[in-house]
C-alpha cells in the first residue's frame, strides 16, 4: 500500500510554512484522512499548533538531539498506519545547525521524502525563477517535487509565478492568497481554552485559503509512496514501576511526545500546578517548561500546590524542572511568589533572548537539549552548576543545570527519547 508522504520547506523563515502546513494538515483531516504531524527541529510549540490542527500529537524530527537512526524509527513509528504524513520544516530548506545538518533538507534526505517547496511571492513575481532552480539543483539529493507561493496578490501576479515555475524545470501547485485573516496567532498562546478557539479559528481560515488555490490531489500524487512499516521493537524491562508525575496544563506545556513515550512501561499521571490544589502521589516529579511568566499571579494564588512541591523537594523527591519548570521552583518571578526551592529569583525584566541546542555533560553521563527563553535569573550564582554545557560546535556555555538534593533544574528543554532519563538519579 501506499501513503503520502513529504517535507513542506520554504526558501527562508517567514515564508509561511506554519500557515501552509496547518491549513493543509485540516483540510485532509477534514476529508476524512489519517494525517500523521511531525516538525522538523526542536520546536515545542508548532507541534502544538499541529496537534489542534490534526487532533494528534505531533513529533519532533532532530539530528541533533537525536541519532539518524533513531529520527527514522520515529517516522516508521508514528507513521505508519497513516494516509499522509505531513513534515513542516524549519527555516529555509538548507537552514541546519551546522551547514545542511539538520535542516528540512537534511530530513528529507535521511528518510527519503519528497519537498513540497513554499515560496514567498510579496514583492517578486518572474524572478522567482532563479530562486526556484537554484533551490532545485542546489542538491541532487534533495527532490523538490513542487512549489507552492503564498501571499500572492492577484491571478495576474499568480500567472507571472506560474510561468516562472515552468521556465525552472518545476511543478507548480498553486498558491496562497495575500489575507490579513492569515496572521499567524501569537506563540505565546499556551493551551488555555480561548486560545485554542483562537488557534482553531485560525486553521479554518488556513485550510480555506489552501483549499481555495492549491492542488491538492495532485499534490497527494506528486509525494505518494510506499506506507513506512511499524519498526519491530523490543519491550522494555523494567526492574521497579515508577510513579511519574507530569505538570501539564496552560502554564507548562513544552513537553516532547517521544519523551513521555520512553517512560514506558512506567505509569505517567498528569496534574496542573494552575488548578490543583496538591501533587499526586508519585516517585518523580516532571516539571517542564512553559509559560509561568503569563499565569504567575494564579500560580502564586495556588499556595498550597506551591508548599505540596516544595515539601517533596525538600524531602529529596526526585524532581526534573526545565525552563519554564525551573522558574516554578525559584522565590518568585517579579515579586510573584513561585515554590522557594532554589535559592534563585527570576525577572523578565531587561532579558534578552537565549536559545541554541546544548550538550550536557552531568558527570560521566551526557544528554542533549535546546535552551530557548527571555526570562533571566536575577542570582545565578546562588548555586553551583551540576553541569557543563557546550553549544553545537563545543565551545562551553554559561547554562547551569541546578541540582538540589535529588532535584535537577536548568533552562534546558531535555530530549531524552532515546536515551532515557531515568538514570540521572541512578534508575
């Protein structure tokens, strides 16, 4: 049998390839198929914009946090089974960490997909041609099967696109209207209710506009190949089942979906640090990163889940914390009262933004993540780091990985689906 299958890549950010990817994911979910989501990179929050889109999880495809080999047991697994799978890339087609390592190309390669090429239009029109071939022949081993354009502005101006498509060797699949309905909502959006109404009637809008000027058959012909198989996997022994403990709500949100996989066969429970008033019973506590900054007063107000996490800190409870986690573990954020277990206060005041993959060295064990925030840490130093970290190209950073008693606490978003995470407490 045979599944659709593509990379949706763009000349550059800022192209659209969230709008285009949203409303494409919708509009096949609306026709009654099975679309699997996944994101090229380390992005946590499109592949929550995926998931209301697709009513399914989204997964994370990236070469750096993780092995080729495992990136493709990945798409075999939450692939198969499905009528199309829809892989939005990161930056521009080439964009990677180092050179094309990493990138939406460098996906397309390792598993063997076809790209579907999104093209911004505003301001340009035939010259769109030399951009068109120079992404195309770039690399033999990336197969551009067709180009979509976005922010077009008339049929006319869509004609002069058109004609540029076919003078550089490419299939032209349509386009997406110039619209202001198609801003792309604020990332910053969380998963309260009257956000996801925002982000839902977004989607709408997107799927329309595809709908409207795309070819979609075509385009589902173009990408079709053999269905990916599920990779046969061996079931994972455990000596003891844990008790684990997952902070999920609008507050905390940033989680990766293999990683809450990998703790099988363990038993997850998930509690919301904005509405309860106690953590569950549980051998760990996972707090991951989020948006603490916008729900601060109301997670001030939740005194007695703040004391519950505290008192389990403070009795050497196993905690992780990133991020937006860390910061609910803090004295407080800008006079908002947080949980007191680190001797730290964190401030929005004045950052500046952080962000690059990271290799953490915690002993004799390694572990590989992405730091993206604004916040900062008003003391630092008030705790020695636990760690070192470098970036992708070694050279050591200032990111410290906290750790108190048996909690661990840093800006780095961990991703440890393939090498677990258990054993930093020795499990």
């Amino acid at each position: 049998m045979n599944q659709s299958s593509f990379v949706i890549a763009a000349t550059s950010s800022g192209c659209g390839k969230t709008t285009f990817s949203l409303g494409l994911m919708r509009l096949l979910r609306d026709r009654g198929m099975k679309v699997g989501p996944f994101k090229v990179g380390p992005d946590y929050i499109d592949t929550q914009f995926h998931g209301v889109a697709c009513g399914r999880s989204s997964v994370n495809l990236d070469t750096f946090m993780a092995s080729e080999n495992h990136v493709r047991t990945l798409f075999s697994r939450y692939g198969a089974g499905n009528d199309v799978n829809v892989v939005e890339g990161v930056m521009g087609m080439f964009d990677g960490f180092d050179r094309m390592r990493g990138s939406s190309a460098d996906v397309a390669c390792l598993l063997g997909l076809p790209v579907v090429l999104l093209v911004n239009a505003a301001s340009t029109a035939y010259s769109v041609a030399a951009t068109i071939h120079g992404f195309r022949s770039f690399r033999d081993d990336v197969g551009v099967v067709g180009v979509v354009f976005n922010r077009v502005a008339s049929e006319n101006h869509f004609s002069y696109l058109k004609a540029a498509c076919e003078d550089a060797g490419a299939e032209c699949l349509g386009y997406i209207g110039r619209s202001e309905g198609l801003q792309t909502p604020s990332r910053h959006l969380g998963l309260a209710l009257s956000a996801r109404a925002e982000m839902e009637g977004f989607i709408v809008r997107a799927a329309e506009a595809v709908g409207k000027n795309v070819d979609i058959e075509r385009l589902l012909a173009l990408t079709s190949r053999k269905s990916v198989e599920m990779p046969e996997e061996p079931a994972r022994e455990i000596s003891e089942r844990l008790r684990i403990a997952v902070a999920r709500d609008e507050a905390f949100n940033f989680i990766y979906e293999e990683n809450l996989r990998s703790l099988a066969p363990h038993e997850l429970v998930f509690f919301s640090p904005l509405r309860d008033s106690r953590l569950p019973k549980a051998d760990i506590v996972y707090l991951p990163g989020g948006y603490p900054e916008l729900y601060a007063d109301r997670l001030e107000a939740n005194e007695s889940m703040r004391h519950s996490v505290a008192e389990y800190a403070r009795s050497g409870g196993r905690v992780l914390a990133e991020c937006g986690g860390m910061i609910y573990l803090t004295c407080d954020i800008d006079g908002h009262a947080m949980s007191g277990v680190l001797p730290m206060t964190t401030t929005m005041e004045g950052a500046r933004l952080s962000l690059g993959y990271r290799i953490v060295e915690l002993g004799d064990k390694k572990l590989r993540g992405h730091e993206f925030h604004y916040s900062r840490l008003t003391n630092p130093s008030a705790l020695p780091s636990s760690s070192r970290q470098f970036n992708v190209r070694g050279v050591e950073v200032d990111t410290p990985l906290y750790r108190y008693k048996n909690t661990f606490a840093g800006y780095t978003h961990l991703y440890w689906g393939e090498t677990g995470i258990l054993n930093i407490w020795n499990l």
